[in-house]
C-alpha cells in the first residue's frame, strides 16, 4: 500500500504542544507533513516554530487553509472554537484532554470556590453537544487525546479483559503530583475546574474505557457510567497549611485534592482520585478488580529501571522522571517516559485513523462522557457527596 501524506497543523505553542510535536515525529506507515504552528501568544509561537524549523502561521484560518488536521494544544477556554473551526472545515481535530469545559460567565466576580456547580454541568454539556453537533456534519472527526487510554500497560489491561471475557467489578486509579507548573491552572476560568478534571480525567477517562471494553467484548454494547459521588477539597488553601516549599501552593480558586466514586450501570464502581498535594513525582496507576485477575497498570513510577544516585548533583544533566523533588537516593526512571505515558501510541493511532480510516479507540463519546462524569461529580461535591446521575453520550 502506497504510504499517505497527513499535513498537519499545531494550535498552541506550550507544554502540550511540545511533547504533541515529539509524537508526531515518531509516526510511521504514513508521512506527516507538519505545516506549523498557530497560538495566541505569538511571541511563543514564533520562538516553537523558531525551534523546530517550521512556519510560524499568522491566524487560525491560515493554518487551516494548509493542513488535514489540527492538534488542539490549547488552553481548555478554547478546546470548543478550535475543533469546531476545524470540522466546520471538514479538516480532523486533535483533542487534547478535557474535550472541553466551563469556563466561567466571564464576568470579574466570577469565583470558581462559590459559582454554582449546576452552570458547569450545563454549560459544560451544551459545549460538549456543539462539538458533537459539529463532528457528526463534518468529514472530519474529533480524535480525543486521552493519553492514558493508549498507556501500554492499559492497552494490554484491554487485551485480557477481551480475551478472558472479564467482569470487572471495581477500577481504582489515581494521578497525582505536587503540583502543575503552569501559571493558568491556578484559575477555573482557564481549566474549567481543578484537580478533579485536570488529572482526574485522566484515570477516569482510562476506567470509562475499559468498562467499555467489557461490554463490547461481551454483546456488543458498552456499559456506561450511571452515577457519581464526589469530595474536593482545597488543602494547600487552608489557613493552617504548613508549607516547607516542597508542594505548589498557589491556586486562586481551584480544587487540589479530589475522589470521584462512579457506579456503572452494570453495577461495578470506579473510584478515581486525584491530587496536586502528593510528593515523590508523578503518581499515575491505574488498578483492575476483575472475576477473574487482577492487574495494577503503573504508568508512572514503574520499576523497569531503577537507579540508585548518591548525590544530587552527580544528575544535574540528567532528567529522570516528572515532577520528582530530588534525584538523589534510589529513583524509578522511566527508559521512555513518553511511552509509558501513551503520548507516541495515541498519536501514532490518530495519524492512521486520518490516513487510512482506522478506527480510533479514544473518540468523541469517551470525553463527553469523562466531562459529563467530571461535571455531575463536581455538583456532588457541591452537596458534599450526594449521588448525582450521570448523563452519557
Ligand atoms: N495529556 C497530558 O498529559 C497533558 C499535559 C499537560 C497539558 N495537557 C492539556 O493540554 C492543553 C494545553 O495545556 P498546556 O499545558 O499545553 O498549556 P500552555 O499554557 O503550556 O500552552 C497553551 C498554548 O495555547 C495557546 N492558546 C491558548 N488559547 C488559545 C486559543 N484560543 N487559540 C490559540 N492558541 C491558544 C497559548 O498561547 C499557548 O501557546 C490543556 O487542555 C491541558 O489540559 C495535557
């Protein structure tokens, strides 16, 4: 089979565009053509584009004009224009995670600790129906980037579950770190919310998926989410919050601690932490309590390489893993910290699904229905736990 071309087009110059950028040039079976870039912060555009070599484009549309797809490397406030702009233009759109969110009513007083939790579910749901909306009369499609979804250690999970016809009763799964660097995060009205949808998403977007999974193994039809109960809650704000330096301790009106307890319509459960209070690097696992095995998928630390250093200083030039405090002592360092993640994996799927219409395995439905669980927990939070329905899509 003759090898396609995708041409490609990035939106955002930041942290996401740069492993996307990364991805991209691992991509084999077709060539991608990446014709640039395109952000809001042109001075960062320029210097991302200065960088790699490539062109530096002026306007959303002028880069749409050249290309077959767009990475959506934004900040979430822009994940709904920009991917519909795409498909509006029949080109593909490159989600990246949360598909989308409620930013805020924009006014000053807006105060993500005291706004109504029931504006985000709406709103967040109506975002979510446009895109819907959009891709269903495109000749594009929304590819969501949910990493975790293409993490191997979640791609083998699904491998047994399909192969042994798995019940899985119970997925218990967590991110955590101590803390994110970006400025924006610290404010609902850029991230639609905190700790719960920013690393949440992740390991429940994963659990969503693979109780999909076992529905689709077994008949066909995938089991959903029902219901959601929720705690968040703001440790690094309370007043009598120690701090020793070691945990990010900024955020102006945003969760940093989460639990988000899913019951699926089958009857099994999810319970899905996340939190920007846990020291040690990154903390991304996922576990499986099926009928028949049990498996705990490490993403992030995992003990493949393990590498003992005696003084800090001796790794000065070396990176080992995200979001550690020290590199002295023993470290778990990923050979292939991107790859354990899934970033190469998802992109790698996506371009194929683009070229040679391959289906996808994290799509549209899965994020709506992560922002659906996301905002129906947040409400729950608000009613300090009380069970609150899950609409799926
Ligand atoms: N999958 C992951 O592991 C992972 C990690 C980090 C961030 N993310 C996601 O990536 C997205 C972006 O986060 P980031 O950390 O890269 O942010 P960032 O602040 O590092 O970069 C954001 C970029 O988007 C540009 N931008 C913002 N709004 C825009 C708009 N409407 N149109 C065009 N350009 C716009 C900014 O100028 C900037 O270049 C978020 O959705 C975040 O959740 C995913």
């Amino acid at each position: 089979m003759n090898k396609k071309t995708v041409r490609a087009g990035i939106v955002g110059a930041g942290f996401s565009a740069t492993f996307h950028y990364e991805a991209l040039r691992k991509v084999y079976g077709v060539d991608v053509d990446i014709r640039g870039v395109y952000a809001l912060d042109m001075d960062q555009a320029k210097s991302y584009a200065e960088k790699r070599g490539i062109r530096c484009f002026g306007s959303l549309d002028s880069l749409l004009d050249e290309v077959d797809v767009i990475h959506c490397c934004v900040l979430v406030a822009g994940h709904e224009s920009v991917a519909i702009a795409a498909l509006d233009r029949d080109k593909f759109a490159i989600v990246e995670k949360p598909l989308t969110g409620y930013c805020g009513d924009g006014s000053e007083s807006f105060h993500g600790d005291t706004f109504p939790k029931e504006d985000a579910l709406k709103h967040g749901l109506a975002s979510v129906e446009r895109m819907l909306a959009a891709e269903a009369s495109s000749k594009g499609r929304i590819l969501y980037a949910e990493n975790w979804v293409y993490a191997p250690a979640i791609q083998r999970e699904r491998d047994i579950i399909e192969k042994t016809g798995a019940q899985i009763l119970w997925i218990h799964g967590e991110e955590a770190h101590s803390g994110s660097h970006n400025p924006t995060y610290a404010y609902w009205k850029y991230s639609g919310g905190g700790v719960m949808i920013g690393k949440g998403c992740h390991p429940l977007s994963a659990a969503l998926y693979l109780k999909r999974i076992e529905g689709r193994a077994r008949n066909g039809n995938p089991i959903r989410p029902k219901s959601v109960s929720a705690r968040t809650h703001t440790l690094t704000r309370m007043p009598n919050f120690r701090d020793e330096g070691h945990i990010r301790r900024d955020y102006y009106d945003i969760d940093d601690f989460s639990m988000m307890h899913v019951t699926f319509e089958d009857g099994a459960i999810a319970t899905v932490f996340a939190s920007d209070i846990i020291l040690g690097g990154i903390h991304n696992w996922l576990e499986v309590a099926a009928n028949n095995h049990r498996t705990f998928c490490n993403i992030n630390p995992n003990t493949a390489m393990q590498v003992y250093n005696p003084l800090d200083e001796n790794f000065r030039d070396v990176y080992t893993v995200e979001k550690i405090g020290t590199k002295q002592g023993w470290t778990n360092m990923p050979p292939d910290e991107d790859w354990s993640t899934g970033y190469p994996q998802e992109i790698q799927a996506f371009y194929r699904a683009i070229a040679y219409g391959e289906s996808v395995e994290s799509d549209s439905r899965l994020g709506a229905d992560t922002i659906s669980t996301i905002y129906s927990a947040y409400v729950s939070a608000e009613r300090r736990g009380a069970e609150v329905a899950v609409r799926t899509f």
